[in-house]
C-alpha cells in the first residue's frame, strides 16, 4: 500500500508498476500471433511509459534483426536499420543483463554504424532467452521530457525475459506456419501435375484407340 502511495505521487493514477508488469506479463503468456505481439510490446509499452518511440526487431532467416514495428521512426527503412547477427551491437546486446542505456552501448562500441543508425534510441532492451539474443527493443525518449526513472528500468527489465520468451514462442508459431503452407503448397502442386500427367496419358490412350480402329476399317 505504501509503494502505491508512492507511485501515485511521482506519476499520478496512470501509471502503476506493479500493474503495468502484471498486465504485460499476462498478455505475452497469451500471445503466439506475430501482429499482437508487435503490437503489444511496441505500441503498448510506447503508450503506457510515455514514449516518443519504440521499435521492435526481430531475427529474419539469417539470424540478422530487421525492423518489424515502429512508432515515432522517421524512417523506418527495414535495410538502413538492421542489425547483424555476427557485429559487435548484437554481440553485446546478447551478453547485456537488461535494460542498456545508448550512451553506455556507445562508449563499450565506440559509435559502431549500427547504433548510429538508432540516433532516436535512448533505452536498447535485449530480449535474451536460453542465452541467445531473440530480438531487440529500441526505446526512445519519454514525452514531456521526462526521463526514465528506476520503476520504469525495472518494469523493462522485469518484462526482458517474458518478451523474450513470447518472441521464441511467436517465431516458432510463424515457422511451423509456414511449413505447413509449404508442404499444403507443395501437395497442391503434386496432385496438379498427377492430374495433368493423368489427363495427357488419357489423351495419347485415346489418340491411339482412334488410330487402330482407323486402321481395322482400312482393313475391312
């Protein structure tokens, strides 16, 4: 009770915690569709901490992390933002322990590309899971110039692991899909060319029927 009291007086009604935790935290155990859990990390950890922008990148099927939802990025070019699974960003990013601060990411890399091309980023949460990194979260200022205080660096870092985790879950679903189509995909086009070869076979079967009773007639 007291902790509430607390919050309320620093951030007013809207913003608890200890709250924000258990709702995101219940959302992401729920979530295995790739649209909500972009849109739960990025759209709604952008409104519920005040932010100017967040950004959401997830590995493609090369391991490397390409932009996959954003708000408040003026341009956000999939290429021109991505993150290579072998440079020195995600290699740190996956030996972090939680929320990184840009200044800090910039000292240890001295200014890498990568990082440059975040200049809107404030706040870098790696999403690490079975120790490999699953995807990165771009944070940018709050509004109002506020900044980011110790609940917020704790909420982050408490929803690190759950996003992590959700964003394992959600990758898998999204392969198994496509698997799925591929393989759909791939029988649909087996019984087209079984048809196809069915049909030319009844063809050359009926052409050759015609040609000997053509010819019995001849004998007649």
């Amino acid at each position: 009770r007291f902790q509430v009291m607390v919050d309320r007086t620093l951030y007013g009604d809207w913003y608890n915690p200890r709250q924000v935790v258990g709702r995101f935290s219940h959302a992401l155990s729920q979530t295995l569709e790739m649209e909500k859990f972009t849109q739960l990390t990025v759209e709604g950890l952008a409104g519920e901490l005040k932010l100017e922008m967040a950004a959401l990148l997830l590995p493609d099927e090369k391991g490397d992390f390409i932009l996959q939802r954003a708000v408040g990025v003026d341009e956000p070019s999939v290429e021109s933002r991505r993150i290579t699974s072998e440079g020195q960003l995600a290699r740190e990013l996956e030996r972090a322990q939680g929320v990184v601060k840009a200044w800090d990411l910039a000292h240890r890399l001295g200014g890498a590309a990568e990082l440059r091309a975040w200049p809107e980023g404030q706040v870098w949460l790696p999403l690490n899971a079975g120790g490999r990194l699953r995807g990165v979260l771009i944070l940018g200022a709050k509004l109002a110039q506020d900044t980011f205080r110790l609940e917020d660096l704790w909420v982050l870092d408490t929803l690190a692991h759950q996003a992590a985790v959700a964003a394992e879950n959600v990758l898998l679903v999204q392969e198994l899909r496509e698997s799925l189509e591929e393989r759909d995909r791939l029988y649909g086009q087996m019984v087209r060319v079984r048809e196809e070869e069915r049909k030319r076979l009844s063809l050359e079967l009926h052409d050759e029927i015609i040609q000997d009773l053509t010819g019995l007639r001849y004998d007649l």
